[in-house]
C-alpha cells in the first residue's frame, strides 16, 4: 500500500480493483498519475482514465513514442513486466513481471513515466 506516490505506465488499464485501488491512494493524498497511449487503447481503458481523472489523478495521453509498457513504481518499489492491468491480463493470461527495490531503477523508470506524464495530454 503506497504512502506517497504511485506512477503507472500501461498500455491497457481497465480492472476495476486496481481503478478503485489507484482512487483510493489518491483519496489518501498519494500523488498518483497514469501515463495510456494517446490512441488504440480499448474503450474500457478510456473509461477507466475518466473516472481516475474524475477521481484526482494525474491522467495523461502520450501520442508519441506509442505507449506500451507496463510498469508502476509505487514509494521505492517497481514492477516492469508484460501484465496490462486488465482482468484478463492479471487473472487469466500467463504474463512475467519482476519487482524490484534497487533505487537506480526505480529512478530510471519514474524519470521515464514523469517526462511522458508532462508531455501528454489530458483525456
């Protein structure tokens, strides 16, 4: 459960669980934003950038490079993996992730989702 900040960088986001999860940080005064791709994501993750957006997240379409990671650092955490944080995704496809702790990377990949998030667009 993160405390401070929560960044996420997906290409599809729709679960409900982790929406409603993403709200609540916020709700709890984490600063929480999401990078989606500014085109071809499905109509589920657009609903779900509305109601975070709605919720007070940072919410941001990136045009270019084409989003498609899939990665959230969360305090001093981070994963990176193949997971698109959909149902489908997280309950019925076989996908591989790590979790990682070492602040070099961590750094590195919330540097990369903090410069899309202040390039992109709101939705």
């Amino acid at each position: 459960r993160a405390a401070r900040v929560v960044a996420v960088e997906m290409e599809e986001l729709s679960d409900p669980d982790l929406v409603a999860a993403l709200a609540a940080a916020r709700g709890r005064g984490c600063a929480v934003s999401v990078v989606l791709p500014g085109s071809g994501a499905s109509a589920a993750t657009d609903a779900a950038a509305r109601a975070l957006a709605s919720a007070g997240v940072a919410v941001r379409y990136v045009d270019a490079p084409q989003v498609h990671a899939k990665a959230v650092v969360a305090d001093g955490w981070l994963y990176v993996g193949s997971a698109n944080l959909t149902t489908a995704s997280l309950d019925a496809n076989r996908e591989v992730g790590l979790a990682l702790t070492d602040p070099a990377a961590v750094r590195l990949v919330a540097g990369t989702i903090a410069g899309d998030l202040a390039r992109g667009r709101a939705p």
